[in-house]
C-alpha cells in the first residue's frame, strides 16, 4: 500500500513532465510553422490558410498523443495496470476527462489518475489559447476592420472610447 505523500510525489512527477513536454511542443510547433512560411508557402493564399491551421491542430494532436503516453508508460512501470492497452486506454480516458468507466487503477492510486485528469485539462486549455493566439496573429488584419473598438471595455482611460456628443460618460 503507498502513502498519499508517495502518489502526489509521482503525480508531481508526471505533471512536471508532461509541461516541460508541452512548453517544448508547442515551441517546436511555433519553429515549425515560422519555418513553413519562411520556407514553404504556397502561391496560393488559400491553401496557406488551410495548411498553416491544420499542421497545428494536427501538432497539438500528436503533442496530447505523447502526454497521454507518459501516463500510460508510468502505470505500466509502476505495474498499476497489466497492459499496454488497458494503460492507454485508461489514460486517454482520464486526460481527455471523458470519464468513461473502464480500468481502474487500484486503490492507494487513484489519486494520480485523478491529477492526470486535472493536467490534461490544462494543458488542452494551454492548447486551445496557443491556437487561438496564433492563428489571431496569423489571420488578423490591423484590426481596423473589426465591427467592435479595441480597448472599449478596457480599464485605463486611455484606452476608453471618447464620449460623442450628448452621451453621458460614467466612470
């Protein structure tokens, strides 16, 4: 029987991997798209704009792919489950928070594949706000032609939309 000290420990662990993985995949990511436009852009803008947000979504993919993977490899090293598939599944299962019953992992446990559902939580929020941040760069314009004012709801005055004439401005 572990201790609760021995699984936040391998949690602790895990979750450190699984960021550094991330922080250096998502600047693999972002070396190899810079390389693409640098390198390999189509005469076509439209094929661009189909490539360049496919290859990260398909990178980011691969990316929750490996994560999902340093878990399994962690519950078969530490014999928590019998097999490769049952590893895996129970993984995926706990990262992508789908919580679908399936193996389990035995008591005194539990808790790291609990901690696993609460990364991978994270780090596919990190991935959904790397996504829109890029391709926000990537496919934005100067913003002159946005239906909405930057900074209209912004704290400092001096990002403030001016009052016109007549309007009451309330601070």
């Amino acid at each position: 029987m572990t201790t609760l000290a021995h699984e936040l420990l391998v949690s602790t662990g895990l979750v450190a991997t699984t960021v550094i993985t991330h922080l250096l995949g998502l600047d693999l990511l972002m070396s190899l798209v810079g390389l693409h436009l640098k390198r390999f852009t189509t005469a076509w803008l439209h094929l661009d704009r189909l490539l360049v947000p496919l290859g990260i979504v398909l990178g980011l993919f691969v990316l929750h792919g490996v994560e999902i993977w340093i878990y399994a490899f962690a519950y078969l090293f530490l014999g928590l489950l019998p097999t490769v598939e049952q590893a895996l599944y129970f993984s995926a299962n706990a990262y992508s928070t789908v919580g679908e019953a399936g193996p389990l992992l035995p008591e005194g446990w539990r808790v790291v594949g609990v901690l696993e559902a609460v990364n991978g939580m994270l780090l596919i929020g990190w991935s959904t706000a790397f996504l829109f941040k890029v391709l926000d760069h990537l496919l934005g314009s100067d913003g002159h032609d946005h239906p909405l004012p930057r900074g209209a709801i912004a704290r400092t005055r001096r990002n403030r939309i001016v009052p016109t004439r007549g309007e009451d401005s309330a601070d």
